[in-house]
C-alpha cells in the first residue's frame, strides 16, 4: 500500500457522496490535479507522505462509508462530523490501527456499533454523538486502553452500560445520555 492506495480510497469515498452542495470535493479531489496531500481536507505526514488526517467536518456532505476507507492504513484522525452521512459503520474502519480520533458526530449514521471497534487498541477519542445507532454498546470498548473521551451521546442505544467500560483508566469523559440504556452498575464501579 502506497500514496496511490490512499488516492483511490479517497476516490471511492467521493464516488460514494451524493450531494457535495458546496462543491468542495467535486472541484478539488479529482485524480488529475496535485497532489492528494493538498486536496481539502487532508493532512499527510511528512515522512512518508500518506494520509494521516481527513477532516471533511462540517461539509454539508450525503452519502454512504464507502469499504475502501480501511485502506488508509496510516490514518491517525478522522473527522467526518457534521454532515449527512448515512448507513453503517463498514468493518473495513477496524483495519485502521493508527488512529487515535474518531468524530462521526452529527450525522445519520445507522446500525450497531460493530464489536470489532474494540480491536482500535490505541484509539484516544470515539465520538459518534447525535446519530441512529442502536443495539448494545459493545463490551469490547474496554480493549482502548488509551481511550480519555467516549460520547455516544443521543442514539437508540439500548441495554445495560457494559461494567468493562470501569476498567478504561485513562477515561476522563464519556457521555452516554439519551439513549434507552438502563442499570446502575457503571456508577457503583466507580464509586
């Protein structure tokens, strides 16, 4: 995997985008221009020059994740929030064990929060805020040992808090309100 595999990756992520209403991916990512290191949105690192940011936050953009995404293997931050996106977390995003952020906020997003999410062992920030998911918090979210922010904040999930979630002893915030969760066993774990 090189420069090109990230370039095609970021081409199918495009493909998958039904509206772009400000026209900032239509007219700035395409194959024939510079560098993808300058396309909006993305951040390269300076040693190897691949992707390690993409932030399209706050585009107004609709559409769907496309697989490919897991392909950017050196993604250390993603922020797709505030926009349109729809759908489900495709379980390619767990091949990404580079990053540390993840803002899907505010979007639609759908589904269940896969349990393989937990294998994003050195994952800092998971933010899915303001989305559809619903189904259980997965108890593999207490494999992020590193983990300091979890909102999953206004969604349909259901279910007891899973107690694992005590153990993460770098947590310094996590938001789990309106949702249809239940139990009290998370407050006594921390008391």
């Amino acid at each position: 995997m090189n420069i090109s595999t990230d370039q095609s990756s970021l081409l199918a992520l495009k493909s998958h985008i039904t509206s772009d209403p400000y026209h900032i991916l239509s007219t700035n990512w395409s194959s024939n221009s510079t560098s993808i290191c300058n396309w909006i949105g993305i951040t390269c690192g300076s040693r190897h020059q691949r992707v390690t940011v993409l932030n399209i936050s706050g585009m107004g953009l609709t559409g769907t994740f496309p697989p490919q995404l897991g392909n950017l293997s050196f993604l250390v931050s993603l922020d797709l929030s505030y926009n349109n996106f729809q759908g489900e977390l495709p379980p390619e995003f767990t091949r990404l064990r580079r990053l540390r952020a993840i803002d899907l906020s505010f979007n639609f997003l759908s589904g269940q929060i896969p349990q393989l999410l937990g294998d994003l062992e050195d994952l800092r920030m998971l933010s899915l805020e303001n989305n559809s998911f619903s189904g259980f918090i997965p108890s593999s979210i207490s494999k992020m040992k590193n983990l300091e922010f979890l909102n999953l904040k206004y969604n349909n999930l259901e279910g007891n808090i899973p107690i694992e979630i005590a153990t993460l002893q770098r947590l310094k915030q996590f938001s789990l309100g309106y949702n249809k969760l239940n139990g009290s066993n998370i407050t006594k774990a921390w008391t």
